[in-house]
C-alpha cells in the first residue's frame, strides 16, 4: 500500500471533449484505487459594470460541466465516488496547489484556457512540470489500447520514481511492462565499437531493473537499451500499441529544471496514449 492510496484522483475540467476524455481515464483509475475522484473547473470573473451578470453566466456553465463530467464519469466507471468544485483563480496555480493532496492530477491534452492548434495545452504543460503528484496527460480521441506499459529510465532518482509507479499500476490492471532506456554515441566513436557499447549499455540496464524484476516476479517486464539521440523518438517507437507511457522529471531525460524539456514536450505532443510525468 502506498502512501498515496488513500488520496483523490483530480481530474481537470471544462467544456473540452479531452478534458471528458481525461474525466473517462480518471473514473476508472480512481475506481480502481477505490479512492474519491475530484473534478475541479477553475474560472475566473471579468471586472467591470457587467460583472455581477457574467459571474452567474460563468457559474451556471461551469456547473453545467461539472454535472456531464460526473455524469461521464459514473458511466464510465460505475460505483466510483464523484465529488465536483468550481474555484475561482487560473487553473494551473489551482491544479499546482491542490497536486501536494491528490494521488493523480488527470488533464486533458487541451482546454482548461489552452490556445487551439496547438499541440499540446499551456496548461498540461505547466502543471505536468510544476505538480508535487504525478500527472497524466491524456490525449483527445485516444483508441482503446491494452497493450504494455511502456516507461523511459536513465541513470536519475527520479527515474526510479516513474519505473515504480509503472510496475505498480501493471501490477494492478496485469499488464506487460517495457523498460526503455535511450543512449547515444558521442560524435568520435568509430562505428566499431558502436556493437560493444550497446552490449554494455543492455547489460547496465539489466543490472538497473534486476531488483525490480526480483520483487515483481509475476510481471512480465522486458527491457531494451536503444542507440537513439532522441530520447522521445525512442519511447514512441516502444509505444506503438502502448496503453501508457510513463517517465521521471529529473535528470539526462525527458524533464529538467521545472519545466518540461524536449523530451517531454515531444512525448505530450506526440503519443497517442496518456503520458504519465512522474514527479
């Protein structure tokens, strides 16, 4: 049992069909954790004379979304136990706040205030960096997928972070686990030695996952170091019937210094599973 067993899955809302898709992911997540699912709409009131009439505009939207939400995530996941806020302020300062109480923060990969045609929202963005809980990001009209958790690992802590929350929730649903670490070459190896570094580089991740594989004997957990420059590239090739990619925030790979590097960025953007950043 972990220490965030008990905590709520919170799930992002508004009137976005990702942000339902995220709401659909969280119901079943929370359902199985046998915890409460939060959903939280963040709004925020224009001043001026036509204010007081706006408000209650807003407020009666936001209501509105909040009731298809939960009513979405009932169908979804029947039995699951639904609590539903509207909060006042912008939806990543409210969503970073109340990431310390909540075991998940689920979001939708656009809406909650993002800008269209964008890849990927401001707002999945900045909270998948900043939260003190892992974040999932899920992407709009993602197909069903029941294929292995796919995880990107590297020499940090954080990495160790992300492969047991990987382990964890393949425990949970039985799924196969695939451990994907990404190594490159510097510019002078002679192409020769290219074979020896890969059997060393397979060999250390061996060696990296051995007591994990040890504790999780019932999983079924490949692993495979792949010559890639492109840490993102490596990982969405591994994912290609993935039902979740997941990977750590610190460290040579896909996160740094508080917000999202190109890894990650590329990942959010470009898989068509939801993305676990595990902090």
């Amino acid at each position: 049992m972990t220490a965030t067993a008990n905590r709520p899955v919170l799930a992002g809302v508004d009137a976005s069909a990702a942000s339902f898709d995220a709401v659909r992911w969280a119901a079943k997540e929370a359902r199985r954790r046998e915890t409460t699912l939060q959903l939280l709409h963040a709004c925020l009131f224009e001043d001026g004379p036509s204010r007081a009439g706006n408000s209650e505009l807003l407020l009666e939207h936001a209501h509105r979304f909040l009731h298809r939400a939960a009513e979405i995530a009932r169908e979804e996941a029947p039995g699951v136990r639904v609590e539903t806020s509207v909060r006042l302020g912008l939806a990543v300062d409210l969503l970073l706040a109340e990431s310390g109480g909540a075991a998940l923060v689920v979001l939708g990969s656009h809406g909650l205030g993002g800008l269209r045609g964008v890849l990927i929202g401001s707002v999945a963005l900045r909270v998948a960096a900043g939260a003190s809980c892992p974040v999932v990001v899920v992407p709009a009209h993602r197909p069903h997928r029941s294929g292995p958790i796919v995880v990107g690992v590297d020499p940090s802590g954080s990495s160790e972070h992300a492969l047991r929350f990987a382990l964890e929730e393949a425990a949970a649903v039985r799924a196969p686990v695939h451990v994907v670490h990404a190594w490159h070459d510097g510019l002078l190896v002679p192409e020769a030695a290219l074979a020896d570094i890969g059997v060393t580089e397979q060999r250390e991740l061996d060696a990296h996952i051995a007591s994990w594989v040890r504790k999780y004997p019932a999983l079924d957990i490949t692993a495979r170091a792949v010559r890639d420059r492109i840490a993102s590239r490596a990982l969405l090739n591994a994912a290609g019937d993935a039902r979740l990619i997941v990977v750590g925030t610190r460290g040579r790979g896909p996160v740094a210094g508080g917000v999202l590097g190109s890894t990650g960025n590329a990942l959010l953007e470009h898989a068509t599973c939801p993305v676990v950043v595990v902090h």
